[in-house]
C-alpha cells in the first residue's frame, strides 16, 4: 500500500470513524471516470465491471447536463409545483404493468423499502415482515433490521422471519426447490401469526442479487407468492440492482422473475450517481399509506434530482441499452463458459444481461466454495485494472454488474485478465 492511500484511509478513520469499509485489500483512489471507465490519483486506467450506479456510464453528458441546466435554474421541493417530477413519474411508470402507475421518489434505495414497509403496514395492518436470510435492503432502523449478516444490537425484531435463501447450484430440482422455499415461507407466516404479528409482506430482491443471483426460471417464485397473498400479506420487489434494463431480456428483475409486485422499490443506478430512490405501487395502496402516515421528503423529487434521473431513462431507452446488456451480457457469460472448460475453480456460469458471474469451488464434485479464493481473485484482477467484486451466501461467487454501455470488446478485455488471474492464482482454501 502506497504512503498516500495509507494517509488517507488514517485521514477518513479519524474524519468519518472505524470501520469504514472499503473494496479490495488496497483500495483505489478514484480521481475520474469516463463511460466505463476510471482513473486513479496515479493516472492509472481501471475498467468498471461493477458499479451499477453510473448505470449509462460515468459522467455522461446528457446526465451532466440534465443537472447542470435545471440547477442553474430552479431547485426546491415537492411543496411547490413543478413539472418535471411529473413528467419523470409518468415516464417511469410507463415502464411498469398496470396498476403500478403511482410514485414517491427518495434519496436512497434504503428510504425506499423502509416507505415500502410502512405501505405493507397500511394496507394490511399486521407488522410481520418476511425475507431472506442472506439479504440486504439497506440501512435505515426499519430495513436494518433485515439484514441477517450484520444483525443489530439487541437482537431483531420479533415480527420479522426470514427464509433460506435460494441456491440453484445445489438444488438444481428446481420444482422441489421451489416447493421447498414456498414451504419455508409458509412455517414462516404461521409462526409471526402464532407470535400475534400476522403477515404484512414478504420483500425480496426478485434477481436475489446479494444470495448470489441463483438460476431460478420464471414462475419458481409463484407457490411462495401463493402462501403470501393467501395470508393477506402483499409482495414488495426490490428492483434497486436488477432494473432499469439491466437484466436484458425485461426492464424489470420482478418482469423476468414472471411475478407481479404490489409494490416496487428503487434506487443506486436511477439517476446515474446523482441521490435519487423510488417507490411504485397501485394507487389504493399509495392511497392507504398516505392516509396513515403523514410522509414529506425534502430533497426527494426535488426538480435536479428528477432532471438527473429522467435523463438517465431517456439514455437507457434512446440507446438501446437494454438491448446492449443482453447481446454484450450473452458474449460474456459464452466466454465465462469457455473459461470454465480450462479452470476447475469456476463451478457454475449464471447471470442475466450485464448482471453475471461464476460461482467458485474448490471441488466441482463437492461443489466446495471457494471463499478466500474468490477474495484473492476479484484483488488480483483489481491489481490488474479490471474493477469487479463477490458476493452470494457463501461469498464465492464473482459478480460482474458494469455500466450499461459495456462492449464486447471490454467484455474480452475482462475476460482475458480472467483468465490470467485463474491461472496465476493458487487454488487453496
């Protein structure tokens, strides 16, 4: 680690706190980024494989514009009129199955699924929650409370229940895979009926992006959904790292997933960087939770942060982005499989569009994870200036989510260094 990166990681210990974390055991300094790209305070050249947020690339001129145009004219928020909200809302929900046709916009993903909870709340009037136990929906005290891998102090909340998360790896059954989660949440919603809680929803990522994205086909989620609409409860898609056309094949995770939400949540690439959430749902819902809950956002749909993100919808449907991540995202995981032929260590090839990865084993017979392996993998290909990063139940799966506009060439070039890392890269636990 070089005496300046030292110095700043002491600087931002002392200025924001411990534990602070950062990507890769030496972290990049980032000073630029351009498309798919970044630059580090060295002038070095890294090539983004990860960050969804720039969703239609880094700095992209139509985005930067948007915001520079609407703050040099007016910025306020929701308690006066404005158009462009307006017109954003009407745009976004067009993308959405009838009747998900109203929104409230936010900073975060995170205030996002907390309103989302608080829908659940409203419309059913029971507080039981329902998710997995390897998820993450951000970081307010509500949606906190869901994330089983850092619980909080005091334990959790008693109305919340969590179910395995899905593994096609090692389920490959898919029908009694399927059963078997439908049933885990069904002993789910009768214990939080037994603890007096009932059922107000279950709120899952439909791509179950942090487990891993499992390979699950359309429809695999529909006895669960089942057992959650007959006990009352609704349904809340967390779209903030499938949607926007991520996926390739459908503009929404949920789409793809063949399910239909009640209520659909939004957030990291919705404004290509600049702080922009969502929340979409029926209008007898957004009805009741208005109703309820007395709920006013200051910054949340102020005209600069619509102008940012109704410029980043435009892009991503003015350039054929979705179509981009499908055909790019097709050649990448070919090439994935390809590697898979020389190297032991990749097990299984999945993903959609340019959200994709390769789960790795120490033993394909075994399906063994690679935990530490996949850390040393994703550290030297940092070191080779290629940006990706890991994740999934087991931490072992590589997971390869670029801005939309990735090419194939940039595909091949992710590829190559792969291919060199695998090589060079010791296969030890």
């Amino acid at each position: 680690m070089t005496p300046e990166v030292q110095a700043l990681l002491d600087r931002r210990a002392r200025l924001l706190g411990p534990n602070l974390p950062t990507f890769y055991d030496e972290p990049v300094h980032l000073v630029r980024g351009q498309g798919v790209h970044l630059w580090d305070a060295e002038g070095r050249r890294y090539l983004d494989c990860y960050n969804n947020v720039p969703h239609v690339g880094h700095c992209h001129p139509r985005v930067v514009e948007a915001i520079a145009d609407q703050a040099a004219t007016l910025n306020t928020h929701t308690r006066y009129l404005h158009e462009t909200l307006l017109d954003y809302v009407e745009a976004l929900t067009a993308t959405f199955a009838a009747p998900l046709d109203t929104a409230i916009l936010t900073c975060t993903g995170s205030e996002a699924n907390d309103i989302a909870l608080r829908m659940a709340q409203a419309v059913t009037g029971h507080t039981g929650v329902i998710a997995t136990d390897h998820t993450y929906h951000g970081n307010t005290m509500a949606v906190s409370q869901l994330s089983r891998t850092n619980p909080p102090p005091g334990g959790t909340w008693d109305s919340l229940a969590f179910v395995p998360a899905p593994d096609s790896y090692r389920q490959p059954d898919a029908a009694a895979h399927a059963a078997g989660f439908a049933q885990a949440v069904q002993d789910r919603i009768d214990a939080l009926a037994e603890r007096g809680h009932g059922l107000s929803c279950l709120i899952l990522c439909p791509y179950f992006a942090n487990e891993g994205f499992p390979a699950l086909e359309a429809g695999w989620l529909d006895p669960a959904i089942a057992a959650v609409r007959k006990a009352g409860g609704i349904v809340i898609a967390d779209e903030v790292q499938p949607g926007f056309g991520r996926l390739g094949t459908h503009f929404w995770g949920h789409q793809r997933a063949g399910i239909a939400p009640d209520v659909v949540t939004l957030g990291k690439p919705m404004a290509n960087g600049h702080p922009v959430g969502g929340v979409v749902t029926r209008p007898e819902i957004m009805a009741a939770f208005r109703e309820r809950f007395r709920y006013f956002n200051t910054f949340g749909g102020n005209p600069v942060s619509a102008a940012a993100a109704l410029a980043t919808l435009r892009v991503v449907q003015e350039d054929g982005l979705m179509e981009n991540a499908r055909i790019v995202g097709e050649h990448a995981r070919e090439g994935l499989r390809r590697l898979a032929e020389r190297h032991a260590s990749i097990g299984d090839v999945r993903g959609s569009g340019l959200f994709f990865g390769a789960e790795l084993v120490l033993d394909r017979a075994a399906r063994t994870p690679a935990t530490a392996f996949a850390r040393r993998v994703a550290n030297a290909m940092r070191d080779r200036g290629v940006l990706l990063n890991f994740l999934g139940i087991h931490y072992n799966v590589l997971k390869i989510r670029p801005p939309l506009p990735f090419s194939r060439g940039n595909a091949d070039e992710m590829l190559d260094t792969l291919d060199r890392v695998l090589t060079e890269t010791p296969l030890e636990p």
